[in-house]
C-alpha cells in the first residue's frame, strides 16, 4: 500500500468528503477519487459508503481507519528521529581500538566530542589488536577506528592525528642511576612489563627487549594491570607521555634515546559514515590539528 494513499484516505475521512479533501491535499477532485478507488480496489473492500450527502465509514473503513492513523504516526515518529540523527540532535557512532590507545588519544577524543555534541553516543568496543580493528569494521561493528598508522591498512580511509611519545615509566627503586634521556641499550638490562602479544606494539619495543625477551619479566595486554604491576615495583614500563602523566603518577619518567614515536591516526570503513561518524572524524581533526567540521565530506 502507497503511503501517500493512506493520507489520501485519512484526509477525505477528517474532512468528511472529496471536495474539502482535494483542497487540503491541492489535488483535484478527480484524482482523490481515483485514489480512493485504487485503494479499494488494492485492499478487496468498500471503505465508504456513498449512499449519503457525506461519505460514512464502512466497517472495513473503519478498521482502515485506526490502521492507517497508527501508520503515518509511525513514519511522523521515524522521520523525526531520522532527521535528528542527520542534525546531530540523537545518533550514536561506534569507536574500536585496543589496549595502546584506549586511553591515549581516546579519552581526549571522546571528551572533546561529548562537549561539543552532548546529545550524541559514544560506543567503545575493545578488542586484542590491529586486526581485530579491521575485522570488527568489516562487519559492521563499529565505524571508526583508532590505530597506529605505520601498518597497511588499505582498503579503509585513513586519518592521520597525530604522532605518540612513548617514554619508559619506572618504579623509584629502579630509576637510580639511570640517565635521562635513557639510551635503547640500556632499557634491555631493565625488567619490564610489556604486552608482548600484540605483533605492533613487539615491533615498536624491539630495540628495548634483550635477546629471547630476557628482561620482559611480565607479558600482560592489559593496561590497568600493567600499571599496577609497575607502580608495586615489578618492573618499568613503556607507554606515551600522556598515560604516565596520567595513571603512573608515582613513577620516573624517562624520555628515550633515541625517541621512540607512534604514528596514530583514524580509519573508517567503507562507504559514507554516519553523521555521527563525520562529527567524530572533524573533531578529532579540530582536536589533533585541523579545524573541526563535523558537516565535512567524507575524503
């Protein structure tokens, strides 16, 4: 059934007749009731009885009638959650990564877009790596990604943010004597506590592990338990500037000699993004660099 058939017969139902009908919807008369007739004639039923001056319901109307009311309330209702999805009033948009930039660019990230769309949803979905960001776009799971950028990750659109300054965050009793900057050497003769499952964060730590792994005296991806392992004083860790500052406080930080950088960035899926998505994207450019436009086309 047409939708526009339906607010034919609604409109010819409130005004009573065709003739006041047509002239609320600015359709001719003959139109309306032809209308009217390709509607019955679609449904199997008279829905008006035409004995009378004025058009009265049939029992088959009047079943149309409630039917059709709770139909156009319906689309009133999605048209108008649509169109505050399209405007940033309501929406949600899907965010992946894993442990290396759950806190570091994410939180920022995602406060900065809450303050400036509050209406707006932020849905975070953890998984163990790269990869799994790329498996979790791929189906659907989430829109954007925040990764390091040094892998390939064609066929998805990248956003470049920004660049990671890892450091090495030890416990007190072990930061004695070490110098600052603190050259690669010498982070391999310090016990670490590292994630060594994640193929990109292994390459990126290669040149402070000792041969077999030796000074990595605890393997473990997950972050919270990684910082308490440090700061009970089981070893030093590295991480970026902004998550020792943040939840190492009782550390010593040490840059590293020479620095050990990130490339991080965004990647979305394919096809255009949600509005949410965009608004996303543009305020992690205005946040990383670029002014922030959440209506910018997708690139």
């Amino acid at each position: 059934m047409d939708l526009h058939l339906v607010t034919y017969f609604v409109a010819v139902v409130d005004h009573g007749g065709i003739t006041k009908a047509a002239q609320s919807l600015y359709i001719s008369q003959p139109s309306l009731s032809q209308a009217i007739r390709t509607l019955e004639r679609r449904l199997g039923v008279t829905l008006f009885d035409r004995t009378g001056r004025r058009l009265e319901l049939t029992e088959a109307g009047r079943t149309l009638d409630t039917a059709a009311r709770r139909i156009l309330a319906d689309v009133a209702r999605a048209k108008a959650k649509v169109e505050a999805v399209r405007t940033l009033e309501s929406g949600r948009v899907d965010v992946v990564t894993y442990a290396a930039f759950s806190i570091d660019p994410l939180v920022t990230l995602t406060r900065e877009f809450r303050d400036r769309f509050p209406n707006l949803t932020v849905r975070i979905v953890a998984v163990d790596g790269p990869g799994a960001v790329a498996t979790a776009l791929r189906r659907g799971d989430a829109e954007v990604g925040v990764v390091d950028l040094s892998a390939d990750h064609a066929p998805f659109t990248t956003v470049p943010l920004g660049t990671q300054e890892l450091v090495l965050a030890l416990p007190p009793a072990l930061a004695d004597g070490v110098p600052d900057p603190v050259p690669r050497e010498q982070v391999r003769a310090l016990p670490l506590v590292v994630d060594m499952g994640d193929q990109s964060t292994a390459a990126l730590l290669a040149d402070l592990v000792a041969p077999g792994a030796s000074n990595v005296v605890v393997d473990c991806s997950h972050p919270t338990a990684t910082w308490e392992l440090v700061d009970r004083g089981a070893g030093g860790t590295v991480v970026p500037r902004a998550v020792a500052d943040g939840q190492l406080p009782r550390t010593v930080q040490f840059s590293i000699d020479p620095p050990l950088t990130r490339e991080y960035g965004l990647v979305l899926r394919s096809g255009r993004p949600s509005p949410a998505a965009m608004a996303f994207v543009a305020v992690a450019r205005g946040v990383f660099g670029r002014p922030a436009d959440p209506h910018t086309d997708h690139e």
